[in-house]
C-alpha cells in the first residue's frame, strides 16, 4: 500500500500550470515544510516535502493556497527519473495529493503568511486536583450523563 498524509505549511504559492490540449488539466505544484517530532540540538526541524495536485485540486490550490497556510494532504509517494539538459540523470520523489484541506482557520493563516512557522496553541485549561477539566461556566447544553 503506497498512502502518505502530511500536515504542514506551504513554503511558498503554489505554481499552477495547464496541460495541453483539447481540455486543459491543472497542475499545481507546491512545498509543504512538515516538522519533524523530534528536535535536533533543541532547535525545530522541518522536512520539505514536494507535492503535485491535479484537476480541481489544482484549481483549488490555485485559488485558495499561499504561502505559509496550514494544511493536510493525503495521497501517495511517487518516484520517477529524468535526463536533465548536461544528461545527468535525475531521480525525482514527490507526494501525488489525492485529498487536501485547510489545517486552521482563515484569521490563524492570515497571522502566519510571512512564514511556515506554526503560531503557539493556546493552553488548555489545568485540570483540577482529580485530575479532570473543570467545565466553563455559561454551557447552556445539559451533560449526557449525571
């Protein structure tokens, strides 16, 4: 199974490209900078992972994408080769988007487009003494259970 899902921001606009011929097909072209889990000498690092959309989801892309959005993407890992111009042969992999959505709200994205750094989360509230949440005053829903 060849299934890949990535979360990460958009290290630059997306480069959108139409095919040739009687019925044009987008192709979107972008780099999602993916933190890694782990940091390296306390620093954050980040993998440049480079992605390909098609049709709709290239037009999508096209339309609503830019530099330093959030989003996740699922689709697969594809390898290919290439003779460049001096006849070296290059070895190429990039992620095929299948699927692809926004990872944060508008204002969220708005705040981090000079960059692909993630804005800090808001702390969640400390758990009482128990060890559970304390529930926010102004709920006006009934619990589901007593």
């Amino acid at each position: 199974m060849n299934k890949v899902i990535l979360m990460g921001r958009l290290t630059r606009d997306p480069e959108v490209r139409y095919s040739q011929g009687a019925t044009p097909l987008a192709i979107a072209r972008y780099t999602l900078a993916v933190d890694r889990r782990f940091r390296r000498d306390g620093e954050a690092t980040a993998d440049f992972i480079p992605c390909v959309a098609f049709g709709r989801q290239a037009e999508h892309a096209e339309k609503y994408y830019h530099q330093g959005l959030r989003v996740t993407i699922s689709g697969r890992i594809q390898t290919g080769s290439y003779t460049n111009k001096d006849g070296v042969k290059v070895y190429t992999t990039e992620v095929v988007v299948e699927e692809q959505e926004f990872a944060e709200s508008k204002a969220a994205s708005d705040a981090n487009a000079g960059g692909y750094q993630a804005a800090p989360a808001p702390a969640p509230s400390a758990p009482a003494g128990d060890g559970f949440m304390n529930i926010p005053d102004g709920i006006d829903e009934e619990l589901p259970f007593s």
